[in-house]
C-alpha cells in the first residue's frame, strides 16, 4: 500500500464515521480506497476464502450506495 492509498482509505474511513460534513471523495479516492479494501481482505489469514468474497462484495455495495 502506497501513500496514496493510505490517504484515501483514511479519508473514506473518516468521512464513513461521520468525521465532516464537509469532507467528500472523490470517485478516484473512492475506487481506490476500494481497492485497498478488497486487497487487504486478501491479506487475512485468519478468513477463509467465502468470508473475503462476502466482505468484497460489501465494500461494492457501500461503492454504489454513495454514488448517490
């Protein structure tokens, strides 16, 4: 994970829990803040492969929930 990439799942975490109002992302900081997700979930060791496909797939709801 890049810097980057840390910035924008900081930045989708903070703006999931409420932290501004003002604060928005981006459809760039959005999809990669997705990504990151999803490549994490990989790095479970502890999840067999139906609980990372299950958490995938809620990451993508969340994506289509917020494009509004």
């Amino acid at each position: 994970m890049n810097f980057s990439d840390m910035i924008s799942f900081a930045k989708l975490f903070y703006v999931t829990v409420g932290g501004s109002q003002n604060m928005s992302l981006t459809s760039g900081e959005m999809e990669t803040a997705c990504e990151t997700l999803k490549h994490m979930s990989e790095q479970r060791n502890d999840w067999n492969q139906e609980q990372k496909e299950l958490y995938k797939l809620m990451v993508d709801f969340v994506k289509e929930k917020t494009k509004g």
